[in-house]
C-alpha cells in the first residue's frame, strides 16, 4: 500500500510537470510570435528551446504512464493477496475444525476403550465370584454326604 501511494504521489508531480511544461511551451511560443520579424537568432534559440521542451514533455508523459502502468500492477498484486490471504484463512479453519473432531473422537474412543476395560473387570470379577461360590457349594455337598 505504501508502494501504491508512493507512486499515485510520483504521478502527481510528473503531471504538475506536464501542466508546467505545457504553460512555459504556451509562454514561449507567445514570445516567439512576437519577435519573429526582429530576432532572428533569439527567434531559433527560443525553437530550440521550444523544441526540447516537448521532447521533455514526450519523455514524462511515457514516465507517467509507466508510473501509472506499475501502480495498477501493485494494486493489482496486492488485491490477489488479499484474495489468497482469506483463502489460507479459510483451509486454516477447516484444519482447526477436523484437528478438534479427531480430537473429540479420540476422547470418545479412548472413554468407550476405558468402560469396556471396566466391565470386563466387573465379570472376571463375576466369574471367579461364581466360581468360588460353586467350590463352596460343592464342598457343602461333600461335607453333607
């Protein structure tokens, strides 16, 4: 941005330049008129001048329009990065969003992983209940019998 209006600023004075050289052409071109018939040799040195003048007229106005042609292109440059910034936001988001579901997934899994340890728990418990149960029943029958 600061590129940008370094350059609108450049093309402001080249065209208070422009609008100089064309007032000071105007200028010389009325004195030229008016010594024509009496200054021949002023009359060809203020053509030169004349001449240069519009020459350096030609070379700014191709400045400026370079100017002018590399600001469009920075400005253009800088709005697709605008666009790819927002476009890189927007992955970023998604990347966040799946980073917390698999996240959340992995809590639910490893919670579903630690209940199932626990009821196995809970029947190997059952099971060795059941089976000291059934050696006290069968020692109740032998003493009985």
């Amino acid at each position: 941005r600061a590129e940008i209006e370094e350059l609108e600023r450049l093309l402001a004075e080249k065209r208070e330049q422009e609008r100089a050289i064309s007032e000071e052409m105007a200028t010389i071109q009325g004195k030229i008129d008016k010594v024509s018939s009496k200054h021949g040799k002023t009359l060809n040195k203020l053509a030169e001048r004349a001449r240069v003048l519009a020459d350096a007229k030609a070379t700014r106005a191709q400045g400026l329009e370079q100017l002018e042609a590399a600001r469009a292109a920075l400005a253009h440059q800088a709005e697709e990065a605008e666009a790819h910034e927002e476009t890189l936001r927007g992955q970023l988001a998604q990347i966040a969003a799946s980073v917390y579901d698999a996240d959340k997934q992995l809590r639910g899994a490893e919670a579903s992983h630690a209940a199932a340890a626990k009821r196995r728990e809970r029947q190997r418990a059952a099971a060795q209940a059941a089976e000291l149960a059934a050696a006290e029943l069968t020692g109740l029958r032998t003493a009985v019998a």
